[in-house]
C-alpha cells in the first residue's frame, strides 16, 4: 500500500526518485527502500507521512504490519522503555471506561509526535 501511494504520488507530480526524496527529506536509496516495502524507521516514517498528507498512526500500522514486525504500540515501547512504566501510571489514574478507537489513535498520534520532535 505504502510503495503503491509513494509511486502514483511520484508520477502524478512527475517527479524523478531524487526529486521526491529530496521532497521528503530523505536519501534517494531510502526512498528506493519504501518502494521495494521495506521496512523503515519512525522518523521516516514521520517525513514520508507529511510528504503524502496522511497521518503517521494511518501509515505505521501498515508498514510494520506488512513486514510481520511489531504493531504500533510495540514500536512505541521499544523505542522508549520508560513509556510502559508511564502508561501503567496513568491508567491506574484513568477512570474505568473504555477509551474509543479515535481517542486511542489520537493518544498515539500525540506520542509519536513528541518522540519524532524528540529526535530531530
């Protein structure tokens, strides 16, 4: 799915691979890499998200999906171990209802962006 919105993206604006990587902010060979589906990391992920206007939560599940590698959550606590210990803080404070799928990916979208801003 990824490799097939970059590639339509790329011929509709007529772009070669080096001109849309440059878009994106990444090298020409990483660019080639999402486009054979392979896996690639969060602030990647993050450039490549912006540059095809959609939301990261909406692309990563995807990308490591397609992989067979850890969901999106997984990705979260490994790239932050002390997360887990935080998470766990905070639903012990929660009341005791479910949360909605929205509010879930918006608590997601939120963590990603603070990590990724966190990185650069």
């Amino acid at each position: 799915m990824i490799s097939r919105l970059v590639q339509e993206k790329i011929s509709k604006e007529h772009l070669s691979y080096r001109q849309a990587a440059k878009e994106i902010g990444v090298a020409h060979t990483t660019l080639m890499r999402i486009i054979e589906g392979r896996q690639i990391d969060l602030p990647t992920s993050q450039k490549l998200a912006e540059w095809l206007g959609v939301t990261i939560t909406s692309l990563l599940p995807t990308i490591h999906h397609q992989q067979g590698g850890p969901d999106l959550f997984n990705i979260l606590l490994q790239m932050n171990p002390n997360l887990r210990e935080t998470l766990e803080e905070y639903l012990f404070k929660m009341p005791l209802k479910p949360l909605s799928i929205e509010d879930l990916n918006d608590i997601l979208e939120f963590i990603i962006f603070k990590l990724v801003v966190k990185i650069k």
